[in-house]
C-alpha cells in the first residue's frame, strides 16, 4: 500500500488524501511529507458518542471534500459505506485478508452483506466490479517475504466471480545450505498472462498513471510509452 501511495500525485500537484484506519500502521504523512496524506482513526470510548468507530470515520471523511481515500483494512460491515464512497467518484484503494485475488471479492461481498442491506449477489458483485479495477494480490511465502503472487481485473458478473487475470508469479527455485536449510528469497519471474480490457485501457489513458508502468498490458503494442 505504501508503493501505491507513493505514486498519488505529489507537489504543486498533490492531492488531499484521507487515510482512514483502526489502528495507525501506515504513517504515510510521516513517510511522504511532500503527499497531502491526511491520518484519520477510529476511537475506543465507553461513552457511546465519544466512540468513533469506521462508519462514523468514513461518514466524517466524505465531508471533508478529500480527492482520495485509502482505507488501511476492510475488515466488517464498513466495506459497503466504503464502496458507497468510491461510488461518488473517489478514487482509492484498501486491503482485505483473502487466501486469493478471487477469494477477496468474496470477502467483500460478506462484508457488505454484514450491514444488513438487502443486496442480491449480482448487483452487489457488479457494484464491487465497477468500484475496483483492479485486486493484487500478496503472498506471504515460506521464506517469510510477501510477494506479489498475481493481479487480476474485475469483469461483468456471469453467474459467478469473472476475472481477467493479468499477471502470475512463477516461482523457479529456492536456495539451500549444506545442511539442505532454505537460505535466501525464492526466486522467481513475474509472468503477463493476458492484455487488460478495452475499458481498462481508457481508464489507465484518462488518469494520472505513467504509462510507462502499464504499457506491458495493453493490447495494442506498437503504440510506444515513454
């Protein structure tokens, strides 16, 4: 989250960010001073209105006019008033536990489900689809690194979970000592397994993203990014 973050618009440029988590882990106003990062938490109180909990937080940060928001961890019904947010044309991301990309759109539709909006699956998969792009997915390894492990893109819900995936880490071998005792990363090559959408072009043409960073996506190549 933190290499995401970094790439927000920063200087003359920058734009006001809210940071909402449960409890500080980011510190990105503190990591990248010259970013507009703005740190909101929730509040543990045993006087009811004293308490500010991650509804509350989220409902606080929409009047706050940001550009951005990053939630630090989708974690229960507030993943449905966070999507509700994305909704209004903020842009954004969070972080959900998942034992896989798909596994986390799983997630988040219980999550949302928690609120106790009466939501059909459908709708609320094609309102997840339409406020995420796109999910990347980390993988805590036996050598005890995190690696990206693979990236897909959302498409249209068709009885199920459809997905574009776009990347796949191959693992290629591992190192070991004398004593057949695993040393080093594992190692490894991060593979394209397919081009992104038509849609997923004109939204990565239209925003800040150098299109040096996602020119190995797109579907028509002889089109050169500097």
């Amino acid at each position: 989250m933190k290499y995401l973050a970094s790439h927000i618009p920063k200087g003359k440029k920058k734009e006001r960010t809210l940071v909402v988590e449960d409890n500080p882990e980011l510190y990105l106003h503190r990591i990248f001073p010259e970013h507009h990062f703005v740190p909101m938490q929730c509040r543990a109180s045993e006087v009811e209105e004293n308490a500010i909990d991650f509804d509350r937080l989220l409902t606080n940060a929409l009047r706050q006019g940001p550009k951005r928001l990053i939630v630090g961890e989708s974690r229960g019904k507030e993943a449905l008033k966070m999507i509700n947010f994305f909704q209004t044309g903020h842009p954004g991301f969070t972080s959900v536990h998942a034992r896989s990309a798909k596994e986390a759109v799983r997630r988040l539709m219980l999550m949302c489900l928690q609120s106790g909006a009466n939501i059909d699956a459908q709708y609320l998969y094609e309102l997840i689809s339409q406020t995420f792009d796109v999910i990347v997915f980390l993988e805590k390894k036996d050598d005890g690194n995190r690696y990206i492990t693979e990236m897909i893109e959302l498409l249209d819900y068709q009885d199920d979970i459809q997905f574009n995936q776009l990347s796949q880490f191959i693992p290629s071998g591992e190192e070991y000592d004398e004593m057949n005792e695993r040393v080093g990363k594992i190692h490894g090559d991060h593979i394209i397994t397919a081009k992104m959408s038509a849609e997923m072009e004109k939204k990565f043409h239209s925003s800040t993203v150098k299109p040096a960073l996602y020119a190995p996506f797109l579907s028509q190549r002889e089109v050169q990014y500097a």
